[in-house]
C-alpha cells in the first residue's frame, strides 16, 4: 500500500494538485518547488502576508521571530514555527501544523495537522494528514553509497531519485529518536517503536516494533 491514494489525504493539503496524475507519492519530490512558486502569487492578499521574496505566510499563523525562513515556502493557517526552526526551502506547511524548536525543513510537504515539534529533521518527504514525528527523529534522505533510491516492499521500485527520504501516512506516530532510512514508506495508521531504524514498507494500521516486530494493530 504505497500508491497516493492508499496513504494521503488529499482534502488535507493546498498541494492536492502537485499529486494529480501520479501513482506515487515520492514523484511530486522534484515539482515542490515549481508548485510553490506558481501556487503562492494566487494565494489571497487578505489572507496571506508576503515578507519576503517566494515567501507567503497566513495572517493568522504564529512564527517566532529566532525562525529561519527561505523561499519558496508556504505556510498555511493556523500554523505554528516555533523558536529556531530552520526551513530552507521548497516547504509546504499545511494548516494547524506545528514546525517545532530547531526543526530543520527541506523540499517537503506537510499536511494539515502534522506535528515536528522538537528537533526533527525532515527532508525531500512527504508527512500526511495528522502524522506526528517524536522528538529527534529524523529522515535520512541519501544514502551513505550516494546510489540512487529504492522502495523495497513487496517488490523493488526504483526511484531515479539521489534525495529521498519518507513518506508518513495519514495518522502515522513515530517514536522519539528513530531514522528512517531512505526510501521509507509508513502505511496510514501506524506506529513506529522509539529509537527505531525503519527501511522499506511498514503497513497500514501495524505497530513496528523492531525489524522482525511488526504486529497488526488490534
């Protein structure tokens, strides 16, 4: 289960157009940026300041004055950047999502309601509809090879992408201080154990415990 349609939401994002026509989610990686900077010009002047170049921000979100903002970037409504967040571009933050104390954004997409609240890293990947990172884990997005990604699930799909980090279905929790290794899909639902090393598939509504742990959710 690692088609768009089997993790996201797509009622839940301002991006749902960057998916239109995919299969995957992974292959709107390399069009965040493009979206952005065609999509912010038409955003609402009521609703939406403009600070700086390729940058718009809703009236109504909170950013602390310690966070780093580059462009292209959106931030939706009711969005929180808390002190020292670090968003370096090409980074949709959906409504009431909270980008939290020394976060670091790159080239993402998060949808309404998601939470990376506490020294998360998060790179070239896509956080679902009220996914919630534990403080301090992160997304890997290149291999240590430098070869390019593959999804390993019930088969092998190559990617073609050197930077790929994850993707986080509708609702997934993931424990406090674990990686995701590159190319990680996890399922809607699921859960991911503390300070866990996940590569590969996880699915839908499953706990994963360890490597040879992943029990069904009951």
């Amino acid at each position: 289960m690692i088609e768009i349609n089997e993790l996201l939401d797509l009622t839940k994002t301002r991006a749902a157009a960057l998916f239109e026509g995919k299969k995957y989610p992974w292959e709107v990686l390399a069009e965040i940026k493009d979206f952005i900077l065609a999509l912010g010009p038409t955003l609402p002047e009521d609703e939406f300041d403009h600070p700086a170049e390729d940058v718009w921000i809703a009236k109504d979100a909170t950013v602390f004055p310690s966070a780093y903002i580059a462009g292209p970037c959106i931030i939706d409504r009711g969005a929180e950047v808390r002190h020292c967040a670090f968003i370096r571009g090409s980074a949709i933050v959906g409504k009431n999502c909270v980008v939290g104390n020394s976060t670091e954004l790159k080239n993402v997409v998060l949808f309404d309601s998601v939470q990376v609240p506490h020294y998360n890293y998060v790179g070239d990947s896509i956080l679902g509809y009220k996914a919630h990172m534990g403080a301090g884990s992160i997304t890997s997005n290149v291999k240590s090879d430098k070869t390019l990604v593959v999804v390993k699930g019930d088969a092998e799909i190559e990617t073609g992408r050197k930077k790929f980090g994850a993707i986080l279905g509708d609702h997934v929790e993931l424990g406090c201080n674990s990686v995701l290794n590159p190319g990680t899909v996890i399922g809607r639902g699921a859960s991911v154990y503390p300070v866990s090393c996940v590569r590969g598939v996880v699915p839908e509504n499953s706990i994963y415990k360890s490597e040879n742990e992943i029990v069904p959710r009951t």
